[in-house]
C-alpha cells in the first residue's frame, strides 16, 4: 500500500489537542498499516507557539516535499497575517484528496475559498471534512483512517486512545432501569414525552392526572419512589440518549429538544443518571457499530 502524506496546518497552539488527537490518531494507525506520514506545517514562518508557552516545531511551507494526500487545518488565525498560506492553498487544494477543518474559526474558512457544511460534531462535503475540535478532531480522524483502512483499524485504534474506560456491560444495566413503570407512570409517560422541552412543573402534572398537588406529589412519590421532579429528570435524560442513538442531531440541539438546556447541564445529568458523558456516550455507539460490522 503506497504511503499517504498526511499535513497539518497548525493555525494556532491555543488548544493542543486539536491536532494532538488527530496526530495520534494517524500515527497508531501507520504503527498498524505503515501507511502515513504525518508532518507539521506552520502557515507562517518560524514556530508556531501555544497559549501554554510551548513552541510547536513545524515544517514550512517551502520544505514540504511530495504530494499531500490528506491537509487538516487546525485552530485560529486571529491576529496572524497568513496570506501566503492562504495563496498557497488556492493552488494546491484541487491538487489534495482530502481537506480537514479542525476547530476553525469562520474568519479560516472564509479566507480558504471553501465554505463546506459545518456540524458540531463532524461532518463531509465531498472531499472537505469539519470538526468543532478538540475531541471531535479525533472522531474526524477515526473516520478517514477508517476509509483508508477499514473498519476494524478504526476500532482499535478508538479502543486504545477513546474508549479504554468505558463498561459497556454496566452502561447497559443502567440504562435498562432508568424509567419508572409504574401505573402512575405510566399514565404520564406518553404525554410527558411530547412536552419535555416545555416547563413542567408538579402543579401541571397533577392538574393532568386531575389530583390536587399535593395528593398527586404523595401518590407518585409512593408508587415510584421518586419525586416527579426525579422522573422528569430522568424521562429527559433517557429520551436525549435514545436521540443519540438514533439520530446524528448536534448534541446542543438535543439537548434543547429534550428539555435538558445546555450541554452543560446535559452532561451534569448524564454523569449523574448514566455514568458517562453525552460525547463519550455517542463514541462508545461508534465504536459498537466498528465491532458489529466486523
């Protein structure tokens, strides 16, 4: 298999790994396939140098040699004058197989004369790949290392740097017990389940069931073991992990959808209800697909 040069233009250091995670990705996978040759390219001159005081040695435009098979540019360009970069590659792109943005910001795509379809997590446009950065950097990676390799390089490679923490056994019990099937449950489920992005207090709960408050808060505490509060709580948190596993909707947007607020907050209730992140929960779903079609 012919070697494929793999460049990364490192825009800025401000957040290392918005292309540390992808440089592992690439090189565990040459350490498997002996495949790519992984540089780093500065789109100025001299090093390129991070918030954190590290000076990134890069190549420069002029000491690159051979044809690039794969360009990921990663990070800001604020406050750097790369017009020379910027020359280059409105020459070079048509000559690249493939061109990544990680972590970039509007001002980057725009100075690059390539505006593809932008998703938080990651996304394709023909020959042009985007991430958010940072952890969906890797998951960007993963993804051409799987069209190079297969599916099966891909998984490993996800085991080894992604997924080493994860139970998939004890997530899978955690999730068979997280709703309630109780009567008064549900009675609710089905109508609680069209409104989760609406504010839902015990008060319209009860006016629902046709209870006074504080009747309807003492049979449902009874008969569940929970607050109503509780099982709102966990009715969302459910109904975002069955989003994930169904859909390839941002995660902000799930969140919105089923009443969680910010990711923020989505992510305090994930850890709290099912032990994992929303993020790592949709990588461990990627990596079940990887195994099954292997």
């Amino acid at each position: 298999m012919d070697r494929k040069k793999i460049a990364i233009a490192v825009m800025s250091g401000n957040l290392l790994m918005d292309f540390a995670g992808p440089v592992d990705v690439f090189n565990h996978a040459d350490r498997l396939r002996g495949i790519y040759d992984v540089v780093l390219v500065s789109p100025g001159t001299g090093p390129v140098r991070a918030s954190s005081g590290i000076e990134i040695n890069c190549l420069q435009l002029t000491d690159l040699e051979g044809t690039i098979d794969t360009l990921l540019i990663v990070g800001s360009d604020s406050g750097s004058n790369y017009t020379e970069f910027y020359e280059w590659l409105s020459v070079a792109h048509n000559r690249i197989r493939r061109i990544g943005f990680v972590g970039v910001g509007s001002s980057v795509l725009e100075k690059s004369g390539m505006l593809p379809d932008r998703n938080f997590f990651h996304s394709r446009d023909g020959q042009l790949f985007t991430s958010g950065g940072v952890s969906s950097g890797i998951d960007l990676a993963l993804a051409m290392v799987e069209e190079d390799c297969g599916r099966a390089v891909a998984a490993e490679i996800a085991r080894r740097l992604i997924f080493f923490h994860l139970n998939k056994q004890a997530y899978q019990v955690q999730f068979g017990s997280l709703v309630d099937t109780s009567p008064v449950a549900i009675q609710l489920k089905e109508w609680l389940a069209e409104r989760l992005h609406e504010p839902l207090d015990v008060g319209r709960l009860a006016e629902k069931m046709n209870m006074s408050h504080r009747n309807f808060t003492r049979v449902f505490t009874r008969q569940t073991g929970i607050s109503p509060a509780k099982y709102i709580e966990k009715l969302r948190v459910e109904a975002a992990r069955l989003c994930i596993e169904e859909s390839d909707v941002p995660l902000e947007q799930i969140a919105l959808r089923c009443g969680l607020g910010s990711l923020v907050s989505m992510r305090r209730l994930f850890l709290r209800h099912l032990a994992v992140t929303p993020s790592d929960y949709k990588r461990l779903l990627k990596l079940q697909k990887y195994e099954n079609c292997n």
